[in-house]
C-alpha cells in the first residue's frame, strides 16, 4: 500500500503545525544579522548596546567565586517568580528612577521580550485588538502578531502619545464591538522614534485608560539612559493598579544575561508566575545571582553614567553625519537612547534601497519594521548605540552615496 506524504518537498511537517504558526515572522532586525556581522559593513540597524566599557575582570572574578562559594544554589532550580534578594535588587533599580516598587509584585523574566509575550498570552485571544504607538518595537510587533491580534496604531507627536487619538482608537473598536486588551507603550527614548512622553501627556494617558478601563503595557528598558541623567515618572506609579511595567537589564548592564521582569498588580503578577513556571519552571538562577552580585558589589549607577555620557556623544557623531551627508532628509535629536529616526528625501523607499545599501556596506533598518499595517517606507531607523563615532560617520555617509544612486535611478525612470 501506498504512503502519502503530507507537507511539501521543504517542510514535511508543514500539515501539522497549529495555525497560529503561520502568523510567526522574521525580524527586519534578525534577518539582517548575518549581513551586518560582516566586518566590512557598518551596521546602524541593531540596538546592542555597547558593552565594552563593563568591569569584565571583575565580573570574571565575580563569577567564580559565586560559582566557588554558592554554586550549589547558583546552578540549582529556583522559584518560579525569582530569588528574593534579586528581586529587592530590582526593587533598588526602579528606585534609581523614582519608582518605589514593592518587591513582592515584581516577577523575574527571561528579558522583557518574553514578558511581552507572557503579556500577550494572558490577555490576548485571536483577533482581539492591542493599541500601540506608531510606530512601535518591532519585538513587540512579533509576538502580537504570532498570538493572532490586530495591532491598531496610535500615532506620535514630539510629546508622545496623542491623547485624543487614543481615545478614538479606544472608542471606534469598541463600537464595532470589538474587544481591545491592553495599550503598549515605550514612554522613555522610544524605540525606534527616540522621543519620550512628556510628564503632562502621562497624566492624560493613564486617564484616558482607566476611564476607559484599558489596561496599559509599559515598557522601560531605557529609561535610565537619559543623556543629562533625567528621568520621567513610571506610568505605574500614576495609576498602579492598571500598568504592568516591564523592565530590563540587556540595556543598562548586558543582554547576554537575558534578564528582565514585570511590575505588575498582585492579581496580574500570580498569573504571570503561573505562565513563567509553565514555560520555563524557573529563571536562571546563575543569572539572578551574578546581576545580584554586580548590583551590590559594583557601583551600576556611576557605569549607567558612564554609558550615558559615551550615548550622547555617539549621537552627537550621528546627528552631525546627518546634518553632513543628508541635509535633505529630516530626523529628531533624542535626548535618551539608542536610536534617531530618519524620514527620507522625497521619492526614497527605505525597505527597497536595503539590499542596495548591503551592497553599499552600510545597513540600517527600514521604518516599515516597526509597523503591523505595512507603513514606513519613507522611514529609516538609524541607531547609534553600538559603533564607534568614526563608524558612525562613515555609515551615515554609505547610506547618502546609496540614496543619491537611487535618486539618479528614479530620475532616469521619470525622464
């Protein structure tokens, strides 16, 4: 008797997977990682933050004598919602911002990228709806995308948030009937925009919410990384019980650790424990420690400083190399972050030049990345997080030779 052979000749499984695996896709990011980790080419696309300047022989030292002394412990099963004295130090960290958090709310994740998705899969069902910025972190998109939700986009001014808008985004859905979850939301050094919200806009937007009893999502993973040292009030501290904060240390300490966690009210954060034990039985606990360690040992606030200072002066590289090289085009001066976003001159589409600009050696990440509704070919985001301020400068100009050769292109088409 014959064997049929379901899936095709590349996937044999492809009849097998659940539905909600169509909706899985690449990052514009991700896919550009193996092009970008080329030495040749100057990549202004990724946010890895620059790690370079951390105490690594202290760090090395740390480890082994963690290792040496509670290594029992460390490399041990812990709890499912994270080692107390790590969650006091995280307790510490939000208080660095002004956030008074009470530890026993807090919950330790794998990065805040998978509270984004534990977020998502507590209140998402297919076809429901999450509010975000437009645009808005292209992670974030992932996931709200893979769990089957519509993402309707709030757009931004230089203050953040509109207020009115997010009352009509919140208004419409609901009179077609349809169930809107939670808004999401970057407050400090947007990602990708680099703007943050203003003190006033927070006080309008955590309204608007709780009149509309719309959970808020916040997300905080740069927040300390003000060039002056400024930082803006949690969202969280202005309406407690309606904000799952979600912070992380991949931005002020080292992404390697993948260590992040959720602040969120005691109802929400047992069913977030809950969602973590089932995925991953516990967080590292290796990890817990060794960040506990540096916390208590290491002065973190003055190597935040440091970073601050190294930020400010990469993005003065790129504002100038802008300012240089594309006087046409029109971007923000962000005063904290990674990350500037650039609108192009007139008849650029960003997403159809990149392979071009590959070619080029240079790579940045085209707007289109940071919309669910495919908008953004006019945009660009450049980050100037990682490469040194002369790679900077070179980067910037590449992409200009690039666009001057599109331009020579549409006007040979046009003529």
């Amino acid at each position: 008797m014959a064997v049929t052979t379901q899936g095709t000749h590349l996937d044999p499984w492809q009849d097998a997977y659940a539905a909600k695996a169509d909706n899985l896709r690449e990052s514009e990011i991700r896919a550009l990682f193996a092009v970008v980790s080329r030495p040749e080419v100057v990549s202004l696309a990724g946010g890895m933050p620059n790690i370079t300047d951390l105490p690594l022989a202290e760090l090395a030292a740390s480890a082994q004598d963690l290792i040496r002394t509670h290594g029992t412990q460390a490399l041990q099963y812990g709890s499912g919602q994270g080692w107390p004295d790590f969650l006091e130090s995280i307790a510490e960290v939000m208080a660095a911002e002004g956030t008074i958090a009470d530890p026993g709310n807090i919950a330790v994740t794998t990065g805040s990228q998978q509270a984004i998705d534990i977020m998502t899969q507590l209140f998402v069902d297919p076809g429901d709806i999450v509010l975000a910025e437009s645009p808005s972190y292209v992670g974030a998109l992932g996931v709200f995308a893979a769990q089957q939700a519509e993402v309707r986009h709030v757009p931004m001014d230089s203050d953040g948030l509109i207020p009115q808008a997010l009352e009509e985004a919140i208004v419409t859905a609901r009179k077609e009937g349809r169930a809107v979850k939670f808004l999401y939301t970057i407050p400090n050094f947007q990602n990708p925009c680099g703007m943050s919200m203003t003190i006033e806009r927070r006080g309008e937007i955590t309204e608007i919410c709780r009149k509309h009893h719309l959970l808020i999502v916040e997300d905080n993973p740069y927040g300390l990384l003000g060039f002056d040292g400024q930082t803006y009030p949690a969202l969280a501290t202005l309406w407690p019980e309606g904000v799952v904060y979600l912070g992380s240390f991949s931005k002020i300490f080292a992404p390697g650790f993948r260590c992040g966690w959720v602040y969120a009210p005691a109802s929400i954060r047992k069913k977030v424990v809950l969602a973590l034990e089932s995925a991953v039985l516990s967080p590292s606990m290796v990890g817990q420690m060794a960040l506990h360690a540096y916390l208590r040992d290491y002065d973190w606030i003055g190597q935040i400083a440091a970073y601050r200072s190294m930020y400010r002066s990469r993005r003065d590289a790129m504002i100038q190399a802008l300012n240089d090289y594309l006087p046409d085009a029109s971007w923000n001066v962000p005063d904290g972050g990674f990350y500037t976003w650039v609108k192009a001159p007139e008849g650029i589409n960003t997403k159809a030049m990149l392979p071009r600009a590959v070619a080029g050696l240079v790579a940045y990440t085209s707007g289109t990345a940071f919309y669910a509704d495919g908008q953004g070919t006019d945009h660009m985001r450049l980050s100037f997080c990682y490469p040194p301020e002369d790679e900077i400068r070179e980067g910037v100009r590449r992409i200009a030779l690039v666009m001057n050769r599109e331009r020579e292109i549409h006007n040979i088409f046009e003529d």
